[in-house]
RNA sequence: GGCCCCAUCGUCUAGGUAGGCCUAGGACACCGGGUUUUCAACCCGGCAACAGGGGUUCGAAUCCCCUUGGGGCUACCA
C-alpha cells in the first residue's frame, strides 16, 4: 500500500519569511498537493537567545499571503502536536535518557571557549575538527558534579564509527567516510534539544516521509540518520530532497543581510557626493546629495552613535530600523523578505510562479502557471541540482504577465490589501472607483505603479508636488503654458465633463494646432498631476472633475506661469 | 584548512537517467523597428551558451577523469 505523503516546513522563527524558505515552504506544500498528502508547519524555537515573540505569527501571515495552507500546525492542529518544538521538551528529554541509558549519549563539560581552542587546533593542523569521545563516559552523578562547578553540561550524540550512504532524491548517493561525522551536541546546557536532534525525533514521530529542504543541510543528513537509527531503526528513513541553493546577484547565499548592505552603501555615497569624495558620479544610487545624519538617526528612531555605527560598519540595526532609515532617505532597498515584496506591490501569485521555477521546471516550455497547473506539474523527479541566482527582473515580468492574468475581483483585492500596508491616501477610496482604476492600468508591472499613476486624485488641490524634470520638459518648453492656458478655457466652457468629451476637445485642438495629442494632453497631465505618469488623461480629467482641474491649472499657471496668467486676466 | 554539492546564452532553464532527433529550444534582460495621450503594455526582428583539457566511442552538451570556477557546511543557529 502506498503510504500517504507527509511533507514539512519548519521555520524557526527568528525574523520574517524570506524567499529561501519561501520557496522551501512552497516545494514541500507543493509536493504534498500534487500527491494528496499532509503538509506540516511546524516551528522550531528552540533558540531561546534568537527567537523573536513576534516571528511565527509574521511567518504564518506570509505563508497565507502566498497561499500556502499548512494541515497541521499552530492554528490549524492536528494528531502530531504541539507543533512549538518549545512546547515538545518533555519528548526530547524522553529520547535523549533513552540514548543516555544505551551509552548512545554521554554528558560534556567543555566550555564554548575550550572547544573553540580545539577547533583552531584542528585548523592548524588543516585537519578537520571532530570532537574525541572519552573512553569512559561521565555518569550521571559526574554531569550533577560537573553543574555544581558551573560547568556547562551538554549531551552528545556517540556517532557509530561507520561510513554514512545518504540516499537523496536530486543528487542521488553520496558516501561521507567514517570518522568525518563528529560527536554532536543534542542538548544544549539549557536543557533545550538541538536543532539537529529534534527535528529527527518530531519527523519521526510526525510522520514524515518528505524532507525536502535547501543544501545548506545536506551535511547534517548523516548526522541525522545515524540518529534516527540508533533511535528508530524499526522505522524506515524519510526520503531527501536537498535542493540547491537560491544565490544574490551580489554573490553568495540571498540573505538578510543585503537590505543593511544596501542602505549603508546608500548613505555612504551620499555622504561622499556631499563631500565631493565620490570616485564615480555615474555608478551612484539615486540618493540626495548630503544627509543630515542626526534627523536619519531620528527617523530611524536610534541614538546619533549607533547610526555611526552602523554607517563604519561596526553594528547593524534592525529591520524595521533600516526600512524607515531607507524610507527617509528615498532609498529603495532590495526586497529580501516576503513582506518587502508585498510593500513593493508584488502579487502573491507570481511570487509562487517565480519562486517554484527557481530550481524546478515542469519539463516542457510553460513559464508562467497558476497554482493549480504547478500542482498538476510539480514533480520532485525534477528538482535541479545548480544553484539558482534570483533574477529581479524576471520577478517583474511574471508580476506584469499575472496582473494580466488574475480575475479583476482578486486584482482589486490585492490592490486594497496592498494600499492599506503601505497607508496609501487611495485607501480611502471606493470600491466602484478603485475597481475602474484598476482597469484602465492593465499592463501595469505592479500595485505599486497603479498607486503612483492614481494618487493625484486623492490628494488635496495644494498637496500636488511637481516633478522638476517634467515641468521643464513639458511646461516650460514648446509653449506648455501657452497650451494649458487654451485647454483651461476650453474646459472652463465644457458643460459635460465626461472622457469622451475631454478626449474629443483635445483631440479637435490638437489638430486645430496642427501637433500631436501629446502636446496638447501632456501640460494638462502636469498640471493635475504633478508628473508625467498618470491614468489616462481623459479619465483623469473626469474623475478628477471640473472643478479640481480647473483650480489645480490655475496653481500651475500661477506658479509656473506668472506673467502668460496676468496677460489672460 | 577539512568535508560536501554544482557547472548549457548576461539571467532562469530545456536537452543529460536510454550518446546520433541539437546547424542546442524557450523565457527574462538587452539591441533594432513598429504602435502610442504619459508610464507601462503590446507587435515584429536581432544578438547570445554546451568553462578548459584529456579520455571512452563510428559518433558526446549528454558517459569517465583531471583542472578551473562557483556555492554550501564546518556553532551549546536552524
């Protein structure tokens, strides 16, 4: 009888889902989909000293943002639980007295410091650290002495002298020689089990079959199955996918690290265009010239000395700090987790579509696919074994290619969500309008373009900023003014403020004036707009109305303008 | 340093497990051109790869070895 598949993502919930494990997440829900079997979320906190309180629910709000449903887990349940690893110390205790009693285990009271002089030992001798077992092993009696002293006491692992085959779906068989696997540590001084020691006892006894998870683990497998048989070995293996590693265009493993990186080198350059230091203009971000670092530190909410610390390098500050530091700035960041694209105005569907071709393609020439074809598709039989580089422009144009595709409901859905994360002023708006926006952006790449072509509509008259290259461009060159002075009129006259009518005045004055519709539409989009990039601007006009248009041309005229004004008064 | 993994256009990749169907296919990006009321989108066309060296074979992108390059792990983190 074929068993009944049973994959798992166990976070440990140290931060905000990032694209690695969302797209480890998303592999495992996808294989578990595709076979009718269980997906398990289960939480891995048994770091005391890296947990933050707030992380699993950050994690569970991303995973359902991309429509990842766990079956069993914090908030759903299930037969296997708790699912707080935290919560399961009891389990563990049971498991480790029970490898203690078969002298599978035994205590240690080396220090971080002692074994860190071993391990520099070893890399002198360019030999690879292994931790050497005692020939006796303390009792239990030895361990009570031991934290008497203020030892720390730990239990390791006794790893059977004996070469290890780990059997692994994407890269086949590979061999690691006896004696390289090290002594582990399964508990920690602070009785808390280790990662290693209690995700082989909860998939045990969570019966998992799947463990499909990145690279970065495949050196823990024989660890972890010499574990699982001196522990389980009635039981057969779960089966290993390791799937190779999504990489940054900057080198190296995508990680959080990048979005401090990036805003560090943003100030820097800033500082030295200040300065005038910088070595190559051309190569700078888009950032102001000259920061005043104590109103940044202010913005950031941290003290003068530990935004100077951080802009040496020295210290990092923490994402919420360097999100509202980049804000000020105007600096945009490289999303990393989950969350950032959601801010950027990502849709959750490409992110699926994106994040399950990095490493996996369904065989045939299909890109963009739908959750219910990449479950149909989705196969662990082809995993690919090269990492991977996240390609940001890809991302776009899956966004651009599923904003398309997406019915218009879940479109404006998305697109409300959206505006009320990043506290847009058009979530103020009605549905019926924001539904007709949305419709007139088609093509647009993401919510975040839809936002900016709409958002002169839902601010005050006065609170229009005009964007400098767009006023020389199209105001003060070719008679802008002189233009907008003649469409003024001629709306101020119209009766019916209706697109078909704004389109059919400009388009009869544009050929009245022997130009393009540009000349006479693009004045007009500046002067209610502020900028060059609007919805349409017959539909901008009318939802505007007459008399916002008229009054927001008369700023512009006046400010702009001065003297072509007073000659028509 | 030790151990492990990987290697096709700039990027993601198909083809590799059955060597000839590959003058290597698709997509993104890029470059030309078209369309156009802005930004996008859209349409047409183009550029572009089997890392190097040895084998095996009638024949290799495909199998083997070496070199080089990239990545991962090397914690009382997961």
């Amino acid at each position: 009888m074929q068993e009944r598949i049973v994959t798992r993502f166990a976070p440990s919930p140290t931060g905000y889902l990032h694209v690695g494990g969302a797209r480890t997440a998303l592999f495992n829900w996808l294989w578990a989909r595709h076979t009718g079997g269980t997906f398990i979320l289960r939480i891995e906190d048994t770091d005391q000293k890296r947990n933050t309180p707030t992380a699993a629910q950050q994690v569970m709000d991303d995973l359902r943002w991309l429509g990842i449903q766990w079956d069993q887990g914090p908030e759903a349940g299930g037969d296997n639980g708790p699912y707080l690893q935290s919560q399961r110390r009891d389990i563990y205790d049971k498991y480790i007295k029970e490898l203690l009693d078969k002298k599978k285990a035994y205590y240690c009271f080396e220090t971080a410091e002692e074994l860190d002089t071993l391990r520099k030992q070893a890399e002198a001798q360019k030999q690879g650290f292994v931790y050497r077992r005692p020939t006796e092993f303390p009792s239990t009696e030895d361990a009570e002495k031991a934290r008497a002293r203020g030892r720390p006491v730990t239990v390791r692992f006794a790893v059977p002298d004996e070469s290890v085959m780990v059997q692994d779906i994407v890269r086949g068989v590979i061999t690691f020689a006896a004696g390289e696997i090290g002594d582990f540590i399964i508990r920690k001084s602070d009785g808390f089990p280790t990662y290693n020691f209690a995700c082989v006892v909860d998939d045990r006894l969570m019966n998992v079959t799947h463990i499909i998870r990145g690279q970065e683990h495949l050196n823990n497998t024989p660890g972890q199955q010499a574990l699982w048989q001196a522990l389980f070995s009635d039981e057969p293996l779960p089966k290993y996918a390791h799937m190779s590693v999504t990489v940054s265009d900057t080198g190296g493993k995508l990680s959080k690290r990048e979005r401090p990186k990036a805003l560090r080198t943003a100030i820097r350059h800033a500082l030295s265009v200040a300065e005038g230091t910088m070595q190559d203009p051309a190569q700078a971000p888009p950032a102001k010239a000259g920061v005043d670092l104590d109103r940044l530190a202010e913005a950031g909410g941290i003290a003068r000395e530990q935004l100077d610390s951080f802009v040496n390098g020295d210290t990092t500050p923490d994402m919420p700090i360097v999100g509202a530091m980049a804000q000020y700035l105007g600096v945009a960041l490289p999303e990393i987790n989950i969350v950032d694209f959601f801010k950027s105005g990502y849709l959750p569907e490409a992110m699926v579509n994106f994040l399950a071709l990095l490493g996996w393609n369904p065989g045939d020439n299909r890109e963009v696919m739908v959750l219910d074809e990449l479950i149909e598709a989705f196969d662990l039989a082809r995993l690919a074994k090269a990492n991977s580089l996240f390609d940001r422009q890809k991302l776009l144009a899956f966004n651009t290619e599923h904003a398309r595709l997406v019915p218009g409901e879940t479109l404006l859905m998305h697109f409300k969500n959206y505006l009320e994360e990043v506290e847009s002023p058009v979530a103020c708006a009605e549905d019926q309008l924001l539904s007709r926006i949305v419709r007139l952006c088609e093509g647009a790449r993401t919510l975040a373009d839809i936002e900016r072509k709409c958002r002169f509509l839902f601010l005050d008259n006065d609170e229009i900023e005009y964007d400098d290259k767009a006023v020389k461009k199209v105001l003060l060159k070719n008679d802008g003014l002189g233009v907008l002075a003649v469409v003024r009129d001629k709306l101020a006259v119209m009766n019916e403020l209706t697109d078909q009518a704004i389109e059919d005045m400009l388009r009869s004055l544009a050929e009245e004036k022997q130009v393009g519709l540009g000349k006479v539409a693009q004045p007009l989009r500046v002067a209610i707009c502020g900028t060059t990039i609007s919805l349409p601007i017959f539909d901008s006009v009318e939802m505007l109305g007459k008399e916002n248009a008229l009054t927001r041309i008369d700023n512009t005229l006046r400010k702009f303008g001065t003297h072509i004004y007073e000659e028509k008064a």
